[in-house]
C-alpha cells in the first residue's frame, strides 16, 4: 500500500505545452498595473495632505482656545471684587 503511494508521488506529471505569450500579461496589463499604482500613489498624496490640513486647523483652534480662556481669566480677576 505505501510503496503504491509513494510510487504515485514520485511519478511526474506531464505538463501541457502553453504558448508563453498568451498567459503573460503582456503591454496592456502593465499599462493597467502602472496606471492603478500611479492612481493609488496619487490618493496617498492627497490623503497625507488633507490629514496635515486637518491637524494644522486642530493646533490652531486649540492655540485659540487657549488665549480666549487666558483672556477671559484677565478680565474675570479684574472685575471680581474678591480678588
């Protein structure tokens, strides 16, 4: 039983004659591979700027939250008469 397996696993296969040309890609599928890459490099760019957009307005709105409560603590601890 064995030796009819191994003897089975060892025995090789034919492989059939393809013609090389007819299952390469070949220009056109790199046209189509190379636009998709350049379409894909294109978005990450964009995408990378509109990220950098949205953190740089965060920072800026943060910066002027933060002098808008120092200004309005000056005027409290001016025209709190506890102070």
């Amino acid at each position: 039983m064995i030796e009819a397996i191994l003897a089975a696993a060892t025995t090789p296969t034919p492989t059939p004659a393809v013609d090389p040309n007819l299952v390469t890609p070949g220009p056109v599928g790199f046209v189509i591979v190379a636009v998709i890459v350049v379409f894909a490099v294109l978005l990450i760019w964009d995408m990378q700027r509109r990220i950098r957009r949205v953190r740089y307005r965060e920072e800026v709105r943060a910066e002027l939250d933060a002098e808008e409560a120092s200004t309005n603590g000056d005027s409290a601890a001016e025209t709190d008469p506890k102070a």
